[in-house]
C-alpha cells in the first residue's frame, strides 16, 4: 500500500516543480513590461523597475501633443495596413488557384517564393534600393510632365517608390506575399470540392462561388496570414529606415528610434508610453485572430 501513496507524492513533486519552474520564466519574462507599463505612467521614470510618483497621463498627451505621434500612427496604419489588404487578397486568390490546380511546376513555385522569406532582408537591400530608385526616376519624369513643380513633392510623397508610401506598401507586400500563399494554399487544400460543387450544380457563377462559399470558409485562412503580414510588417524597422527620409512619412519604428538620437538625457516616461502604444496594435490583432490558428493549421502542412 505504500506503493501508490509514493507514486503519488512522486507525481505530486513533479508537477510542483515544473509550476514553479514555469511560474519563474513566466515572471521573469513579464517584468521587462511591467517596467514599460509602469514608466509610461511615471512623471519621473528611470532605467529602473519602480512604482510611479507621480502618476500622471503627460507622457502619452506629449507623445501626440508635442512630438506629432497621431502622425506616426496615421502613416504606419496606412502602410502596413492597405500592404496587409494586398496580401490577402493576392493570398487568397493565389492560394485558391494553387490548391485547385495540379500541374508539374507547382511545388518548384512555391519552394522558389518561400526563398524570399529565407533570404536576410539586409541581403536584399542594395538590388532592392537599385531597383526602387530606377522606378521612382521613372515615376518622377510622368508626374512632372503633368504637374507644376509645386505639387511635384505632395504627390511624389504618396505615389513615390523612394521616400513615398507606395514604395513601401510595395516592398511591405512583397515580402509578406510568400508566407501568405503557402498558408492559403495549405488550408484551401483542407476545404472538400464539394461545397464548391454543390453552388456549380446550383447555377452558381465564380463570382458567387466565390462570394458565397470560398470566402466565408476561407476566413480562418485569411485571419491567420493576415495576422502574420500585419505584425510582421508592423514590426519592420530596416525597410522604413533606408526608403523613407521625409519627416512626413515617419512611421512609428523610426520614431522610437529617433527618439534615443536626438536628446542627451534620455525620456525614459515618452519612450515607455510609445512603446506600449507600439505594441497595442500588434496585441489587438493577435488577441483577435488567434482562434484563427488552429482552424488554419490543424489539416498539417502539405504541398
């Protein structure tokens, strides 16, 4: 009998220590933010964990009152979020038709796409700047030809490939594009024929098929590699960096960044209150599109 009550008290201390063991990491990686919700609160916040005084809400009123923040929030949601429409809409088009469609040359696509994803983004930076600049001079010559030289700029800021933010909606959807497909691909080969079989014997034309069947299924599809496009692409701070120079176009990342450049004593409270701000976003969307993952991934991965 003495036995079981060991193999209990055995189990028992297993479980205690990997709570513990658990309970530790977890804190140990809660703190850093913490620290940052708390310093974004603080009148007088410093480089160390500490409970405000004063409290005061002067930090996130400075950030757009003073420092133009609505501005960086405004560009980095126009970007980031007209590139994620892009992507899905390209995703799920091209998902669709790569899942639905068996031909030789399919595998060799999607492994030759996947290389963009691969491939170290500074890598690409040089070929990429060349030939972004080569279509912004080419851009520049129609616009000008149309134009007056006064709104010459104006316009360029928005349709430019450098320092525009066509440009980098561009260079944001591209690169995002790849892991899309595959993720559309991958569930779009989870969804039976039948459904779209049914609305053909219906009458149904593609645009309704596609409209009243492929959509409402494809949705768990399209919430994951939209999450993934719209973070990925909200956490990029070396493509903003080298394509935009214009204080007009500054995007959020630019601007935490520059923040820690343009004074000696650094503002411990504004940079904590931009990061949370930063990361709000990003949160938001997960917290929103998580149910989403393993609707999307339970099928497995094929190709």
């Amino acid at each position: 009998m003495r036995k079981p009550k060991l193999a209990v008290v055995t189990i028992f201390g297993r479980e205690v220590a990997a709570y513990s063991a658990l309970s530790l990491i977890s804190a140990f990686c809660a703190i850093p933010f913490l620290w940052l919700i708390l310093a974004s609160f603080d009148g007088n916040a410093s480089l160390f964990l500490r409970w405000p005084s004063p409290w005061t809400l002067n930090n996130y009123i400075g950030l757009f009152v003073r420092e133009g923040g609505a501005r960086w929030f405004f560009n980095s949601f126009l970007v980031v979020g007209t590139a994620t429409v892009i992507v899905l809409v390209f995703a799920g088009l091209g998902g669709y038709a790569l899942s639905r469609t068996k031909v030789w040359w399919k595998r060799p696509f999607l492994y030759a796409i996947i290389l963009v994803r691969v491939v170290p983004p500074p890598a690409l930076i040089v070929p990429l700047y060349k030939i972004l600049l080569t279509g912004n001079e080419a851009v520049g010559s129609f616009v000008r030809s149309f134009l007056n030289p006064e709104s010459v700029r104006p316009v360029m800021l928005v349709v430019g490939l450098i320092n525009g933010y066509f440009g980098l909606i561009l260079v944001f959807a591209a690169m995002q594009l790849p892991l899309a497909l595959w993720i559309m691909k991958t569930y779009f080969d989870t969804i039976p024929h039948d459904y779209e079989e049914a609305a053909l014997v219906d009458g149904a034309n593609l645009f309704q098929r596609i409209r009243l069947v492929i959509a409402p299924l494809a949705l768990p599809g399209l919430g994951a590699a939209g999450l993934f496009a719209f973070i990925s692409a909200w956490g990029d701070f070396l493509m903003p960096l080298i394509l935009l120079s214009s204080s007009e176009l500054q995007m959020l990342p630019l601007g935490l960044f520059r923040a820690f450049l343009r004074v000696q004593q650094i503002d411990y409270g504004f940079l904590s209150a931009l990061a949370v701000l930063y990361m709000l976003p990003a949160v938001m969307a997960f917290g929103f599109a998580r149910r989403y993952f393993v609707q999307t991934f339970s099928g497995g991965v094929k190709a």
